[in-house]
C-alpha cells in the first residue's frame, strides 16, 4: 500500500512539471477588403495551425463586417504548397501568409467563358456558370496551391459567396 501511494505521488507531480513546448506553427495575418459591396468592411484571415511546419493545415476564412462567416477554405499546406512549409522558420510562413491573405477582387465579369475553362475547373454547370459570369458579381480570388488559385463570387440574393472556378493563378503564388 506504501508502495502504491509513493508511485501516486510521483505521478502526480511528474504531471505537474511543465513541459517543454513543441515549435508549433500558428500563425495568421487578416486583412480588410471590400468583397460583399463597394463600402463593406469584410476581412479576410489566413492562418496555418499545426505542431509543425510541415504539419500545418491552412484557414482562410472570409468574414462580414459581423464577424459572419461568408467562405471558408482549408487544407494540408505542405500539399499544397510545398517546401515553404519544409522547414521550422515561422518567420517565413509568416511571410507567406501575410501575402495569402491579400487576395484580388475583380467581377465575375472577368472570368474567363466556360468553354476556355480547362477540364473540372468549375464545379458549376455551364448555364449558372455563365449567368453568374454575365451578372457581373464582385468575384475574390485566393492562393489555393503552388499555381493555383480559388475564384469566389458574391450573391447578394442569397447573402452568400460562391465557388466559381480554380484555375493556374494569374500571379505566382505567395
């Protein structure tokens, strides 16, 4: 019995004893940017999370002036970036998050007809495609990998953004 409280009491303060943390990389950079209408405040905030570089997932959530969330994307970044999330310099990634996080606006006017579209680049049939295409909407475009990015488009009839079409950036990515 003697035995068992000194093993207990061992235990217990060895759970006490602070542990050395791990380099995580957590980092995150958010950006105003007028998406919804002309005049909005919306914001955009890039993030990676993870107990290591090149285990970090990547967040990038668009918010309304309400802290509404209007899209979000997230994915391996390892995958699909590649060796910016190598290494351990958070200084780096910081960087790169800083320039992810500024995404381009244009209108949906700008995307290209959907018979230019390469093969699975729209999720969207080729009439919507089109009608979203010719309503002009406010469209956002986001690094989604190595030479590539996500275009989203706003609906204001439905409050809601919208998947359009991934494609080869039009700028090399961050």
């Amino acid at each position: 019995m003697m035995r068992f409280l000194l093993v207990a009491c061992a235990l217990s303060v060895a759970a006490c004893i602070p542990r050395a943390e791990s380099a995580r990389c957590d980092v995150s950079a958010t950006f105003e940017v007028a998406f919804t209408a002309p005049d909005a405040v919306d914001t955009i905030t890039a993030e990676t999370i993870g107990p290591a570089c090149d285990k970090a997932i990547g967040l990038y959530v668009i918010r309304d002036s309400e802290g509404v969330p209007l899209w979000s994307w997230s994915a391996p970044l390892m995958h699909r970036f590649g060796d910016v999330f190598e290494g351990e310099d958070t200084e780096h990634v910081q960087n790169f998050v800083d320039r992810w996080a500024q995404a381009s606006l244009s209108s949906t006017q700008s995307a290209p007809a959907f018979d230019a579209l390469a093969q699975g680049a729209s999720t969207l049939d080729q009439l919507t495609y089109e009608d979203i295409r010719a309503r002009d909407l406010p469209m956002l475009c986001h690094y989604s990998g190595t030479g590539t990015e996500i275009c989203i488009f706003w609906e204001p009839a439905a409050g809601g953004a919208g998947l359009l079409l991934e494609r080869d950036a039009v700028e090399e990515a961050p």
